[in-house]
C-alpha cells in the first residue's frame, strides 16, 4: 500500500502567505525570498523566526553582513517584537559577523571557495549544537558573489543547501537581485517568493508572489505585501489595479 501521508506544513507566520503556499512551507526545506533591496526580504524572514519562538520553538537567526544588534533594534522599533526576550528565554539564537568563522569574509586573503566551506562548517557546528527547527539567513550573496564559475558555484550553494536539509530544518534565505546570482540560488530552492515594488499611478505598492514550490501548488497570483506597525501580512489583491 503506497504512502500516502502528507508531509508537515511549517506556517511563515505571515496572514495570507500561508494561503499562497498552500498551508506554508514543506518542513526541512530551503525556501528562498529573493527580491532587490527595500521589498521587505529581512522582515519576511524575520516575522518567521519571531512567530515560531513565540510558540516555543528553537530558532536561529544567521547575519552574514552586520551584528545582530542591528536587526534586534529594528525589529523592535518597527513591530514591538522583542528578540532579546527570545533570546533570554532560549527560543533565538543569533550567529552573526562577530563570530570569528563569519569575520573571515573581511579577509582578502581567504579564498572565496574557502569561505563558503568555512561558512558549511559553521551552520553544521551551530545546528548540532542548538537544535533549531527554524533558521534564517540573512542574506546569501554577500557569500557567494566573488565566485566567477557557474559550475562551481552552483556546487557550493548545493553544498550549503545540503547542509539545512540534512538536519531537517526549515529554513528561509534571502538574497538580492545581484549579477544573476539571485537566479542561481534559487534554482537550488525547494521553494522560491518573489518580492518587489510596483508603482501604479502614484502609489508605490510591495508586491509578492511564489514563483516555485516543489511538491506543491501554489496560488499563480501577483498579490499585494503589506508592511504595517504590526508586521507583515499578504492582502488578497493585485497591486497592479488603479
């Protein structure tokens, strides 16, 4: 008799995304927010973290760029979510460029291809450590930019990918629209949400779709992102109607 259970849906925690993924992401997966600068990619990822540590469960929150001081203080500014307190409850772990494997990309000396293996080594340490179920980085490119071959690169992000799914975690990655770099992390996705910004007459609109999601349909609709004091919600609307 074949198997016919459906595999655990994980909620973004976002009203309306969930309904676009049809119930959320499939648990252990690579889920890719791709979008240029200003769509809304660290609130996205964020607002998940922040919703499953509400409810108890272990999450990790990975900076490849700036100290994670800098999106405790936004996040709290923007929505009232209060990160240290996470923190201190030990539902949030921050790994971020203090750490001294994630410092080594300041470095000319290092090789590109070094640091990606660094930064494997680094999310395999710290997940067998913590244990999350959820992680987020943010974000990718700052990693992957100086790699000039294709084929190699496409190598080094499948090896970072593999790293998340061997540990079963659902994780949500961001990374910008940069020398085509954004499409080849996403090739490599299990599911991958476009975000951008529309201008329809003199409105400026956030936009959001889900552009693949393997394993699952989708609602193939251009959908309206909201940014409140709130957080983040989808609005079950187009943006492109004046």
């Amino acid at each position: 008799m074949a198997d016919t259970e459906k595999p655990e849906r994980i909620k973004s925690g976002i009203d309306g995304l969930d309904e676009m993924l049809h119930g959320g992401f499939f648990k252990g997966t690579v889920n890719v927010v791709s979008g240029g600068s200003g769509t809304g990619k660290t609130i996205l990822g964020s607002q998940f973290l922040y919703e499953g540590a509400k409810d108890g469960k272990k999450t990790m929150c990975i900076i490849t760029s700036e100290e994670s001081k800098s999106i405790i203080k936004e996040m709290r500014t923007s929505f009232g979510w209060d990160f240290e307190e996470l923190v201190e409850q030990g539902n949030l772990v921050f790994v971020d460029i203090t750490d001294p494997s994630l410092r080594l990309q300041k470095s000319v000396e290092i090789a590109p291809s070094e640091l990606i293996k660094s930064f494997k080594k680094l999310i395999q340490s710290k997940i067998e450590k913590e244990k999350p179920e959820r992680v987020f980085i943010d974000s990718i490119e700052a990693l992957f930019l100086a790699i000039e071959s294709n084929y190699k690169l496409r190598t080094l992000i499948d090896d970072v990918f593999g790293v998340l799914r061997k540990f079963d975690v659902t994780s949500v990655i961001t990374v910008g629209k940069i020398f085509g770099l954004d499409e080849m992390v996403e090739y490599g996705a299990d599911s991958v949400i476009k975000l951008d910004r529309v201008i329809t007459g003199n409105n400026l609109q956030r936009s959001v779709y889900v552009m693949k999601m393997r394993g699952s349909g989708t609602i193939n609709e251009v959908r309206v992102l909201s940014i409140s004091d709130k957080g983040m919600s989808v609005l079950a609307q187009s943006p492109y109607l004046e």
